[in-house]
C-alpha cells in the first residue's frame, strides 16, 4: 500500500508534526511524502530518516508561499497521477485545510485529528478525537482513498531510516489560485507564548475584573512565565482572545500551569490537561479544577498571590 | 451587502460530556444547548458587516426542528432572516452536510440574489471536521480561508488576517468570498430585550436536506481516559503561600 503523507513547512521550514505524520504512516505502507514549493537544505535526508521512501518535489510558481487553493490543486493532481490508497497530513491548521481541499476536490470523506488508524478491507475503523479532546469517536471509513490528518502527539516521531529516491512534479495550476495565496505578513516578536511557556498564570471570572490581573502578571513575571485565562474572561473584554486556554484558544504545556479562580470546564480542561503540573487557586473546594488539579490552594486568589509572591521576594 | 453565516446547534457541557447508553450521542437530558464560539463571532461579524456596509445578514443551519432556538439568538443579535434545513437530529457526516448546504446556498441565491460573504466557524464544537465551509467553498467555486481573526472589506475584495505560529498572515480575496471565522475576531454582544421581541417574529425558512451519507460513519463515543489524580491541598488562604514556594522549589521554576 502506498501512502502519502504532505509535508508541512513554512516557507521552507519544517513544522516538527510532520515527523509525527510520517511516524502514523508507516506502519501502513510505503512512505512517500510531498514537500511543496521550496524547502531547506537537508529536508529530503531529515524526511528519510523518519522513513519517507520517496520524495516528491512539487513546484510551481504559485507554490512560493502558502495557499490553500493551490496547495489543495497541487496535492490532488500528485495523488492522480501516483494513485496513493492513503493521504495523510498534519492535524494543523495548515493540514487540515490543505486536506479538506483535497477532499472537496476528489469529493472524498476525511477524518479529522484522528489518533489510531486501523486498516481493514472495505472500511477502516478509526479512532479520532472529538470535543477538542475530551470524546473519542470512533468512526468507519469507507472510500476508495482515505485522507485523515494526524491529531498532534497521538504519534510520537522517531528514526527509521530508509534511502529515499527524489522526483520533482510540475503541476498544472490556473492563475485564478493567486487569490488564496498569503499577500503579507507580520513576522511575530521573539519570546516565549502561551503555547511554549514554561509558566502560565492563569485567570478566570474568579480575578473580577481586567485590574484583578495584575498580580498574576506579576507573579509570571517572577516565574518567567505569562498570563492566560479563561473563556469568561475574554468574553468579559477583560484580556484579549490570544490569552485563552482552551478548546477554542491555545493549548499549554507549560511544567506548571497556575489555574486561579477558574472553575474547570471541560473546554477549558482540554487545553491545560498537557501541563506537567497543575496547581489551583480556587475558594470552592470542590471546583472541578480543584480536584483535577495535583496541588491546590483553597482560598481568596486576591489573597493568595500577592502572598506567594511575596514568598518568592 | 449580503451576508450569509452558518451555525451548528451542540450541547453545552459543563465539567463532563456524558454519553448515552448506546455509546452514540453526548447525553443532552440535562444541557442546555449553543453553537461553537467560533460561529458566535461569525455571527457578530455578520451583523457587524451589515451595521458597516448596509445590506442583510442571514443565518441557516442544519439540524432538528430545536435549532429553531440558535437561529432566533443570531436573530435577536441583528440578523435580519433565518434559514433552517430540518434533520432528525442524528449525526449527518460533513460531506452530506456540505451538500446539503450548498443545495441551500444555491436556492437562495437563485430567489434572492447572491451573498458576498458566507461565513463559516473554523470548526463545529462537537464533531470538529475541519471541513464543511471548504467544501461548500470549492462547490460554489468561491476562494476560502480558515481561521480568520480580522475582516477588511474594500472594493470588491476583502483583507483577511489569520493567526499562524510564526505571526500574522493577511490574505486579499476578491469577493464575493467565504471565510472560516476564529474566536477573538470580535467580542460579542449579548441580545437586548428588544433584539429578543423581535427575533420572535422572525420568519424561518425551511429548506429540506437531501443527499446521501458521506463515507465517514461514527460507530461510538467514549470519554477520553483520564488520570486519576490526588489533589495535594498545599494549605488555605494566603498562609499556604510558604507551601507553594516550597513546591515550586522542588519543582525547579525558582530562579
Ligand atoms: C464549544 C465551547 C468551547 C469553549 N471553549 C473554551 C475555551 O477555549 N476556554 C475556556 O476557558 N472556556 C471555553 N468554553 C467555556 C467554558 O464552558 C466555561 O464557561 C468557562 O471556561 C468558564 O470560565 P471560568 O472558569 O473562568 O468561570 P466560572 O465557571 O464562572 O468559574 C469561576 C471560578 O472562580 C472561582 N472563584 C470566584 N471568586 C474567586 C476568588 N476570589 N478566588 C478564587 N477563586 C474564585 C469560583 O469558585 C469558580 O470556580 C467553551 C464553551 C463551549 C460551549
Ligand atoms: N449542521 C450544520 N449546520 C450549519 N452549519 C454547519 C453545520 N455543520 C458545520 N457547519 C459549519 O461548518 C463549520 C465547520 O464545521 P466542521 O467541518 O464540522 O468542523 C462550522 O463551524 C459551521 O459554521
């Protein structure tokens, strides 16, 4: 069986859940990846390692940045003309999408974020997630081609090298594509983020008002970490969107992930559990995110951080 | 301007999401009901859109006859009309979905006159395929983007700004365009008593679904496992404070 797996890259670099992709792969069949438009040096040796058996270069001048339309139409005349039994990618916003195009063009089903792939005859069984994470589905897939993208770390990427041959492909692409590709960029500032933290304090309704944050960021600031928050407080207007931890904001994985005043929905759950350790601050003992938590502090959170941060003074 | 914003009713669970006993379903017997809040911003962009550059907003969704309830919410927020494509209520795979909704897009337009934006959430809260307004998208042969978190409308094109790892990405599409809204492109409003009266005038349009099951079938749900924990309660009030430094001590985040 042939699979190909679509790397994912950024202007040349390679977003690390690739490997994860190609470590979903193959235990399916031969591995065969598609880079699109230009990548690094050293790309094709990096993708063999991790068990890619062919490599196929897609080029075109549309492909210089990414566009979903683009890299959609790319994709699906590559997969006609090497007919892979699957199409795999990158549970990323990038992935998805390019999947979903891919799927719309070739009106085929695609799993999305799926966490066990089980091949079978005419349908496959499939394990995916749901919820952001917090149900399981199970799904049958039933198609002449399955495309699924692989939910990020349900495959943990490892070497299997292999000498990998190169092809390049020249797609057809119509001008009319131009339309979806990125027209401008606004480089982000160096510095840790929420999602690469090593620290996040975290706020909910419980800190009261947008003034309530700060001794959180204080306490971050101490920690050399950064403030997050909960859905109530974005909807609130008290901090922006981008501080949001959750189903439908950022996932942490910080080693500690300071929960105050915030009561443990499951959507907001779904985007903490990652982290080492959680500790709550919380006035009710029996908040979910108390008793999900390994520490808590039970207590006033205008009381007990300024204290703490005190102690560490 | 006409703006077109698809929503999809799902369960709002608290601390839990439980199953019923057939393994099928998220148990509703105790939720109440909303959409993602990614479609709730849709929907505040919609109105906004209409607020700013005139014309109408339209909200549709598919789904049972009780999705009559996400319709009059968009409809009490400004939203002038409501389209609802009636199910049984079971789990329609996004291919059928997308069908289903290009069917209805179509029809509209064809009495109506066409949108110049349709707005989708970047994904259902619920089954989160990441893929009913791309399909829609290429079967209208209109430019998509997902995860939009800013809208420009200019003449004839829109700006559109997406978050991505390594910064902000903006893309210029003519119009007319569909677009994949992320939470945090807005903040939005609740209804007032008066948007409510009137959402209850409001007239729905039923368009019946057709189509065949798409080739992705769910089998079952389960709850994803957890671990068990075992809260240490490190104290109470600002004396436990002596505690925590000392965990963060043996924790190695003291500088
Ligand atoms: C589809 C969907 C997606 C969602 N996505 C997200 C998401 O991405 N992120 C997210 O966060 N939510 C999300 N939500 C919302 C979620 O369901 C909750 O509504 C939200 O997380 C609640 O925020 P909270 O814990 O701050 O507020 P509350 O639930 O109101 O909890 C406040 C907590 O603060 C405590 N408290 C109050 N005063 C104090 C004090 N002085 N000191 C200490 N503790 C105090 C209370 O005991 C309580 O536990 C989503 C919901 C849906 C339906
Ligand atoms: N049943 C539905 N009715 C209306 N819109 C839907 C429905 N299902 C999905 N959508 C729209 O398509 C988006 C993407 O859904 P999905 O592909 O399931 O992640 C959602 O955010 C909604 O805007």
């Amino acid at each position: 069986m042939n699979v190909l797996v679509i790397a994912e890259h950024d202007r040349g670099t390679l977003a690390p859940a690739t490997l994860e992709a190609l470590a979903a792969a193959r235990p399916l069949g031969t591995v065969h990846v598609a880079t699109l438009g230009d990548v690094a040096d050293g790309l094709v040796e990096v993708l063999a390692a991790h068990g890619a058996a062919h490599v196929h270069q897609v080029h075109h001048p549309l492909l210089a940045d990414y566009g979903p339309e683009a890299w959609g139409d790319a994709v699906a005349q590559l997969v006609w003309s090497l007919n892979p039994e699957v199409v795999l990618a990158c549970g990323t916003d990038r992935g998805n999408e390019v999947l979903a195009h891919l799927a719309a063009i070739t009106d085929l089903p695609f799993v999305a974020n799926c966490l066990e792939i089980r091949p079978g005859d005419a349908t496959w069984s499939i394990t995916r997630v749901r919820w952001g994470g917090s149900l399981l589905e199970q799904c049958e897939l039933s198609a002449g081609r399955k495309l699924a993208s692989v939910a990020h770390h349900a495959f943990e990427a490892s070497e299997a090298p292999v000498s990998a041959s190169t092809a390049v492909f020249t797609p057809e692409l119509d001008a009319l594509v131009a339309r979806t590709v990125v027209t401008e960029r606004v480089e982000r500032a160096a510095g840790v983020t929420l999602a690469t933290s090593p620290v996040v304090v975290g706020g909910g309704r419980g800190v009261g008002s947008p003034e309530g944050f700060g001794p959180l960021e204080e306490l971050a600031g101490l920690l050399g970490g950064v403030v997050g928050c909960s859905r109530a407080v974005t909807n609130n207007g008290w901090r922006n969107h981008t501080d949001q931890v959750g189903q439908t904001g950022t996932r942490i994985a910080p080693d500690l992930y300071f929960a105050c005043g915030i009561s443990g929905a499951i959507q907001h759950w779904v985007g903490a559990m990652a982290s080492k350790k959680i500790l709550a601050i919380n006035t009710d003992a029996e908040a979910n995110m108390v008793t999900k938590a390994d520490y808590a502090v039970i207590g006033d959170l205008h009381q007990v951080i300024p204290a703490i941060s005190a102690e560490i003074r | 301007m006409r703006v077109l914003v698809c929503v999809k009713r799902v369960p709002a669970p608290g601390a839990k999401i439980n199953i019923t006993a057939d393994g099928m379903a998220v148990d509703t017997a105790f939720l109440g009901f909303t959409t993602s809040p990614h479609e709730e911003c849709a929907v505040e962009e919609a109105v906004q859109l209409v607020e700013r550059h005139g014309g109408e907003a339209t909200v549709l969704t598919l789904g049972p006859a009780e999705a009559d309830e996400q319709l009059r919410y968009a409809a009490s927020l400004g939203v002038q009309k409501a389209v609802l494509l009636p199910t049984d209520g079971s789990d329609w795979d996004p291919q059928r979905t997308a069908k289903a909704i290009t069917e209805a897009i179509l029809g509209i337009e064809a009495a109506e006159g066409p949108f110049d934006i349709i707005l989708f959430g970047n994904e259902s809260a619920d089954s989160g395929g990441f893929q009913v307004g791309v399909r829609v998208a290429r079967a209208l042969a209109r430019p998509i983007i997902n995860g939009i978190k800013g809208i420009e409308v200019g003449d004839g094109s829109v700006r559109a700004r997406r978050e991505a790892e390594a910064g902000m990405e903006v893309y210029t599409l003519p119009m007319p365009v569909v677009l994949g809204v992320k939470e945090g492109i807005n903040l939005p409003r609740y209804p007032t008593l008066k948007g409510r009266l009137a959402s209850k005038k409001v007239d729905v349009a039923q368009v019946a679904p057709g189509g065949e099951a798409g080739g992705q079938r769910l089998v079952t749900l389960a709850q994803a496992a957890e671990q068990a924990s075992n809260t240490v309660i490190l104290g109470k009030g600002p004396d436990a404070a002596a505690a925590v430094v000392d965990m963060l001590e043996e924790l190695g985040l003291l500088k």
